[in-house]
C-alpha cells in the first residue's frame, strides 16, 4: 500500500503527467454535464415519469449504457460519441470486402489520415440519421397519465434535436481527440468508460438500500462482492494474456554495418478480438424485445420478451453461442495471418523450424485459432454471468451488468492502457511505477481498435 500511495505521490510531482491528468478530469467533467443537460422542447418532469427506463433490455438500454444515461435523459449528448464507433467499425469492415479501402489503408501515414477524415464525414451522416431517431421516439414518448415528453412536436423540434445531437457528437469526437493529445491517451475509450461508470453509483446506492432494508444479508453481499473481485482478476489475466512466437532475423551486412541477427516475438492474444464480439452479440440480442418494446399487446411478442429476457437461461444459452461465433468472425477480420507471413518474409524473419512464406502464414493462422479457442469461451463465460448472478443472487440487474459483459470487459481494459499510459511516463523519469517489474502491457485500443 505504501507503494501505490508513494506512487501517486510521483505522478504529482511530474508537472507535465499531472497537468495531463487534470486536463483529462476536466474534459469528462464537461462529458458528464452534457448528459445532463436536456434537449429543448423536452418536459423533464413528463420525461421522469415516462417509462423510458424499461428500455433496458432493448437496443436503447445497450445504448444508454455506453452514453451514460444520457440518452434517458433526453440530453443533447444523447447520442455520445457511438456514430463515430460505428463509422470505424464500418470503414474497419470495409477494408476487408473493398479492394480501394484496402488499398488505402495500406499507404501508411497518408492512409490513415484520410480514412479518419472518412469516418469523419460518415459519422456526421449517421449522427444525423440517429437524431431524427431520437426525436420521432420522443415525440411518441408519454409519461404515465398520457402527458406527452414533448408538447409541441413539430418541424422545429425535429430539427433542432437533429443539429444539436450531431453537434454534440461532433462536440465529444474534438473532446476525445483533445485527451488522446494532451490528456492520458485514448479519449474514445474514456469517455466510454467514464459514461458506464456513471450508472456505478446508482447500483452500489440500490445495493445498500436492500441491506439497509433487511432484504439482502451481509454475507450474502461479501460473496458478492469477493466474485466481483475475482471476476476482474481472470478478465486482467485473460486481457493480458498472449502466446508469444519467436521470429529470428537473419543477418545482413550493409556497408561496414551488420543488421539483424535478433530474435523478437509475435504476440498473439489470448483475446484479440477485444469486447467487440460481446457489443455485436448483445445488438442482435436486444433486436427481439427491441421489437416486441412496439407490440406490447401482442402475446406472440410477449413470449418473444420472456425467450430474450435478461434472466432468461435461453437468452445465455444464445448469447454465449453467438459471442463464440463473432469472436471468431472478428479475429479473422483484424488479424491476417498472410500479411505477417509476407512482412517477415519480407524483412528477412522467419519462425524457427517453419519454411517462410505460406508455411509461416498457415502456422500462425493454426496458433491463433487453437489459442481464439479457451478466449472465445471465456468472453462467453464473462458476458452470461450477470444473468447467473441476477437470478442465483437476486441482484439488482443494473448492479449485475458490472460483473461482466460489455461493461467489465471495457472498464477493465480501458483502465489497464490508461495505467499503462501512467506508468510509461514514470519510468521515463526515473520515477517507480505501480508494478515491480514496470511492464504493464497495455491494450492498444480498448474499444474496438479505437
């Protein structure tokens, strides 16, 4: 303990990691009243007693996690900075299926400034688009008496919700890229992760009001919170995780100087593919009683709601079978095998006792689906605890969704790369990091590559 608090003291004296600390908390301050403040024409007291909140098995409760509840609240961050995700993740796609996407990828620096100011452009369409979404839904929104959230719905509701929620991304894309330079690093991930966090205190307080109340016993909460600790412990162990495969560089004299000759590692993760499985499996969960949220009078849709339940065994079975499937899916679509091959191939490595060339390619692609394996079921694992925790424990869903998921796989990631950003900036003066050995792996990336 002293030496995490020594730790923390080092951080403070070094002005520049301090300043881009205190930079980085003020900018997710600004993200954190932006969710609060609503949009105009919305009435707030209609908005508290509408039910809003019984969107969270749907595609809008997904979507309310990663946004902070800003998007329940109607504010003008409602949309977050998911647009801009989801315009990555489709240029990310694109690469795969089109050649001239491909192609400029692969110039380098100038590729990717251009593919940026792509998914720039994009993300402006698409924030669009999902602002009118939000205001059609809020114009049929009604609170409980038939108050309606929004009195006069008219053209100028709909456009103003339109501009101000694609501002506000816009807004949150600049803040993001402001942390990533003059914060810690990774501003996409943090404002994330800051925004999922922010629904942590609301759980803790349900928490203590059942204790408070007699219905939950104290013994019962430390078990809870002892499979709380341990659950985060395998997800650092398994983020971290890799099997490394040496590569030898032949020796190669040019002039009077000799290159090569070294022996480095390609380090594949245990879990490459990131959360990314989890965010695509839960999407296409939430579809079912995203649908049936439309036809609530309808029995066929009312079985459909209880089938995709959150604590329902046959929506875990499903789940885990579909992040096992995406795991898979994604791995084979941001890692290839072939690349590596030729890059080595070309820089004169090779793997001890593997011919370059395809021989290398099918050996690595062989590895990485034997070690996608124990990951992809772990991730399986992690995403249907909170159900088994909800209904074994009687746990409060909101509470729940922190012991694993999306929600535990992004908090955990985001803050082992951030402490990894800590740590690097300490070694580099001398000072001690938070580990012995001071080489925290971090995770290049904690979103999805963003």
């Amino acid at each position: 303990m002293s030496k995490f608090i020594q730790s923390i003291q080092n951080i403070f004296k070094i002005e520049e990691l301090r300043d881009r600390i205190l930079f980085t908390l003020g900018i997710l301050v600004v993200v954190r009243i932006g969710a609060h403040i609503t949009l105009p024409g919305v009435d707030v007291v209609a908005l508290k007693m509408s039910i809003a909140n019984s969107d969270s098995n749907t595609l809008f409760g997904l979507f309310d996690l990663f946004v902070g509840g800003a998007f329940s609240n109607a504010a003008i961050f409602a949309l977050g900075i998911m647009p801009y995700i989801t315009s990555s993740i489709i240029f990310q796609l694109a690469g795969v299926v089109i050649p001239e996407i491909q192609k400029i990828q692969k110039e380098g620096e100038d590729g990717r400034k251009k593919i940026t100011q792509y998914t720039r452009i994009l993300t402006v369409f698409i924030a669009l688009l999902q602002g009118w979404g939000i205001a059609v839904k809020l114009s049929y929104q009604q609170a409980g008496a038939g108050l309606p959230v929004v009195p006069d719905a008219g053209t100028m509701f709909f456009i103003s919700t339109m501009i101000l929620l694609s501002g506000g991304t816009i807004f949150m894309m600049w803040l993001g890229e402001q942390i990533t330079e003059r914060g810690i690093g990774n501003g996409i991930s943090l404002i994330i992760m800051i925004g999922i966090i922010a629904q942590l205190p609301a759980a803790l307080m349900n928490e203590w009001n059942l204790i408070w109340a007699g219905s939950r016993l104290w013994p019962v909460e430390l078990v809870v919170i002892a499979l709380l600790l341990g659950i985060i412990a395998s997800i650092v162990l398994m983020t971290q995780g890799a099997r490394r495969i040496p590569v030898q560089y032949a020796k190669r004299q040019i002039g009077k100087k000799v290159f090569g000759g070294t022996t480095q590692y390609i380090p594949l993760r245990i879990n490459t593919a990131g959360v990314m499985p989890i965010i695509f499996a839960q999407s296409l969960m939430f579809i079912p009683n995203t649908i049936a949220s439309f036809f609530p009078e309808s029995s066929f849709f009312l079985t459909v709601s209880r089938l995709f339940d959150f604590q329902s065994y046959f929506y875990a079975a499903v789940f885990f079978t579909m992040i096992v499937f995406f795991t898979y899916f994604y791995t084979a679509i941001i890692f290839n095998p072939k690349d590596i091959a030729d890059n080595m191939k070309k820089q004169g490595g090779f793997i001890p006792g593997i011919r370059p060339g395809n021989h290398t390619s099918e050996y690595i692609e062989t590895v990485l689906t034997r070690i996608t394996l124990p990951g992809s079921l772990f991730l399986g694992l992690v995403a249907i605890i909170p159900t088994f925790v909800s209904n074994f424990f009687n746990v409060n869903p909101l509470f729940a969704s922190f012991f694993g998921g999306t929600s535990l796989l992004i908090i955990v990631g985001v803050a082992l790369d951030t402490l990894q950003q800590i740590e690097s900036h300490l070694l580099m003066r001398h000072y001690d990091g938070f580990m012995k050995s001071g080489k925290i792996r971090g995770r290049a990336g904690s979103v999805g590559g963003f």
